[in-house]
C-alpha cells in the first residue's frame, strides 16, 4: 500500500477472539485476574502452556468436560501479537476447531488483553 509517495508496510490488523474453560477448581480466577503461571508447570508431562480455542472448538471440549471445566470466558487478542509471537495454531477434529497454545513466559503480555465471560454454546 502507498501513501502518497511512501509504502506503508500493512499488518494484519484486527483482533482474534479465543475462548476456554477454566478447571472448576479455579473457579473464575483465570476470567478475574488472568493466567496464573503457578497453575501451568513445565514438567516431563506438562508444557507449562495454556491452550485456548475458537469457539467452535471450546463448545465442543466443554460439552466432553462439563464435570471438570466450568467458566468460560474469551480473551480479545490482536492479530499482530499472535503473529510477532509465533502462536501455535492447531486444528482439531475438524478444520472449523482451532486451537492456540500460549506459553507461560507470554502470560503477563497476554493478561492484559480484554477478558470477558462467556457460556459454551451460546453465541
């Protein structure tokens, strides 16, 4: 893109929502405060990530996990940050399921993107 005599390198602007659903046991901490590292150990099991998705994708991990997963809540996060910080984007069952991992060192950029609360299966 050109304005006026100058390029203008053009981002891929706009925002991503991602949704999860926090353990029962965690309550609404996640939608309160943000992602806590504590709660995401790196281990010989774990990655030490936390793993959002589209909404399509969480409506169906939560209609498998209702017993185990209760609050829901979507993060606003803008294109340019997933992208500038390489976030692994998996698809799932289907190609209309993706999945994205965030790292636990990403974690205080990433809490201060806008949290809302949302219910699996309402749009």
């Amino acid at each position: 893109m050109i304005a006026g005599n100058t390029p203008v390198l053009v981002h891929n602007c706009g925002t991503t929502d991602l949704h999860r659903v926090s353990p029962v046991e965690r309550g609404s901490s996640e939608l309160d405060n943000g992602l806590n590292p504590e709660h995401f150990p790196l281990t010989d099991e774990l990655d030490g990530s936390a793993y959002f998705g589209n909404e399509a994708r969480v409506n169906d991990f939560a209609a498998n996990h209702g017993g185990t997963h209760g609050q829901g809540f979507r993060v606003t996060v803008p294109n340019k940050w997933l992208r500038d910080n390489d976030i692994e984007v998996w698809e799932g069952m289907t190609p209309d399921h993706l999945e994205y991992v965030i790292p636990n060192h990403l974690f205080g950029e990433f809490n201060q993107f806008p949290r809302a609360p949302w219910a699996p299966g309402a749009s």
